[in-house]
C-alpha cells in the first residue's frame, strides 16, 4: 500500500512509569508497524517529562527515573532511532516558548471543558480551589495552573513539529481538538503559520483499552494489576496464571462465562488463527475455544497456558533487546540527547515562524528598525 499524503507522524508518553502490556496494545505496537509500513515524512516519539511534572512536580525522582526506562521500552519494542526521532520534551525549550504564546488564545473556560483535564482534576483529588491565603504555603487541594494548562503545552508540542498524524488512545481525542482549534485561532489571526493534525485511533477496539489481569478497567500501576514490558518470563507467567477469569467457573464442568473474563479479553486482543494451529491445535480458532469454555469442561489452567504463549512469544523479543541495550545505558542517554538535538531543529523552525507571524523579530527586521528610524528623525 502506498500512501498518497506524506504524514508527520508525532506521539509522546508521560514517563510516570514503566510501560505495559495495555501501552503496548493500545500504542507502541502499533507505532512500530507506522514506522514499518507507512510512508511518512518524519516520525517523532518522545518523553513528555515536562508534562508530568505538571502533576507529579513534588516527585522529580520518579520521572527522572522513569525517563529512561521509558526509553528503553521505546527500544525494546522495536522503535528504531534511525528511523524515528526519540526525545526528551524539557530539552526542547521551543515547545515552552510556545506554550506561552498559545496561551493567549485559549480561555480558562475552554481549558475546563476538556473532558481529559475534568476527569484528571476529580482523579488527582485537585477539588476545589483553594481560599487565597497569604500565610498558607501549599495552595492546598487548589488546581496547578501548570497542570490546568497543560493541553497548551501539548498543543505546542504537536504543532511545533507540524504534526499531522498523531497516534494516542481515546482519552487524549479531546487534546487534539483543542490542538486544531488552537491551530485554527492562530492562522485567522497572524496567517497561515500552523498545521492541524488528525488523530490515529488503535483500530482493534479491544486494544483502545486493555483490562488489568484482576478483570479493572484499565491496566494501573497502583492497582498492581498490570503485565509490564520489562518483567521477567516468570513473573508474567504468575500473573498469567492469577488471572481474574470467571468467579461462578469452580469446576472444570461448569459453564463458563466469556464476558468480563480477562482471558478470553486478552486472547481476544492476541491471538490469531496461526496460535491454534501452533498451540491448541485441538481447536481451529477463538470462537470454538469460546464455546467450549460457555458449554462447560474447559478449565482456566488450559486457556491461561495458551494466553501464556501467545504472549511469551510477543514479549520474548522485546525482553531480549531490552537486556542488550540495559549493557550500555550511556549509550541509551546518548541516543535521546542526539534525538532531541534533531528535534531542537525542527521546533526552532517552526517557533520563528510563529514569531514572525507575531511580528516578534524586532532584532531581525530591517524594516522596522529602517521605519523607526525614519520617524525619529522627522
Ligand atoms: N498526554 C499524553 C499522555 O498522557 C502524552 C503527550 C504529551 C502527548 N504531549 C503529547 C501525546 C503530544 C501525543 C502528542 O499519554
């Protein structure tokens, strides 16, 4: 397949810690395959630091931890910095700059009507703001206006690389409409200077959003109930076999329920014909193994095992790769500073157009200082 439009591909992760199973559906798997398959321009993936300072800035030691073992999931699955450019978004002080001027064209109320920063200030506990106090230090359950602000922030790191394409799951839609508007305000008002950007979806919508193995909503670092890309084989192998499936399913010859069972959740997120014929050839595909499972005689330690494998062989590469880059990680250091170097470039393109657009480049324009002078001496 060729494409016809030459995409900017551009996406980021918080480094709040280490990436898993459900980052790997929902994201990374599927960027590795854009670098692969598509015919872009360009294709950024950074580590939004700075963005989650905005709500862990007490807790510096943790992104700074989780900086590089972000990065060293981004190489473990395959993303290669010869193809993409991996970077750090504090190191491009562009994106900050132009933070700054987006601000003025978005209003406080905008900000609270994004759904993401709603369900994030209720989530985080920021209740209400709190009572101006001269003698108080903290600003109590109050929102940061760093944290409130930071679908700008976001704006400017996908506008700052003229993004066209930027792979994210549901949750982050709402950004990217505020992006485009964003987009759009600019151009009326200085001319046309930014690019809007589309939003990619995962297209399987299993994987948009990938259950803990306790059968929670959502894979959570606190609520220890994720698969994470750097465990060892034994240490998926017991969370695998843990698995919440069907609490009514005691024994091997009771019906089982497939709804809500994290199993049949994964395997429906996993697995593919080829896995029978390998693994379980005594079925020929899900729906026959579903069947059997509702029908009653099909116990979880034989559909656990099959999970099992079907994930060993995806995880397996990644932790091989991921135990030859741990051997140099000056080397890892290295790679994200030559990244962000290259992004440094492209940002600083684009932020002296828009301050051209601004008419912010009183030091450059020879007209001005011509005209200025002018009238002076008249
Ligand atoms: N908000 C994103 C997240 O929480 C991370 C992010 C920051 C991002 N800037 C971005 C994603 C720009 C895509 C494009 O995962």
């Amino acid at each position: 397949m060729t494409e016809v439009k030459k995409d900017v591909i551009l996406t980021g992760d918080r480094p709040t810690g280490k990436l898993h199973l459900g980052h790997y559906v929902g994201s990374l798997k599927g960027r590795v395959e854009l670098m692969n398959k598509m015919n872009y321009k360009d294709m950024f993936v950074f580590i939004a630091d700075a963005q989650a300072l905005t709500d862990n800035f007490d807790n510096p030691e943790k992104i700074r931890q989780n900086l590089i073992e972000v990065a060293l999931d981004y190489l473990s699955v395959g993303l290669d910095p010869q193809r993409v450019t991996i970077f750090v978004q504090s190191m491009v002080p562009e994106l900050t700059e132009l933070t700054f001027f987006y601000m003025n064209l978005v209003t406080v109320a905008r900000l609270r009507r994004n759904p993401t920063v709603k369900a994030e200030i209720e989530m985080r506990g920021f209740g209400k703001d709190a009572e101006c106090n001269e003698n108080e230090v903290s600003f109590g359950t109050g929102i940061p206006t760093g944290f409130f602000t930071y679908p700008i922030s976001q704006a400017a790191d996908i506008t700052a690389f003229k993004a066209t394409l930027v792979p994210v799951g549901e949750d982050q839609k709402p950004m990217l409409e505020q992006t485009n508007e964003i987009v759009r305000t600019f151009n009326r008002i200085y001319g046309p200077t930014l690019v809007e950007a589309d939003v990619l979806l995962p297209t399987n919508c299993i994987c948009r959003r990938l259950p803990g193995t306790d059968g929670k909503a959502k894979m959570s670092k606190s609520l220890g109930n994720c698969i994470y890309l750097s465990e060892t084989a034994d240490q998926t192998h017991k969370k695998i076999m843990s698995m919440y499936t069907d609490p009514q399913h005691i024994n091997i010859s009771d019906p089982g329920h497939i709804e809500g069972n994290t199993v049949f959740t994964y395997l429906d997120a996993f697995c593919s014909p080829e896995h029978f014929s390998l693994y379980l050839p005594e079925y020929s595909n899900l729906d026959e193994l579903k069947e059997h499972y509702q029908r009653g005689g099909l116990g979880d330690v034989k559909i656990k095992k099959f999970l099992e494998k079907i994930l060993m062989e995806e995880l397996e590469p990644i932790r091989a790769r991921r135990k030859e880059f741990e051997k140099d990680i000056p080397a890892v250091f290295q790679m994200l500073k030559d990244g962000t170097e290259k992004a440094r470039q492209t940002a600083a393109q684009t932020l002296s157009e828009v301050k051209r657009a601004m008419k912010i480049d009183y030091f450059n324009d020879k007209e001005l200082i011509a005209e200025i002078t002018k009238k002076f001496e008249g």
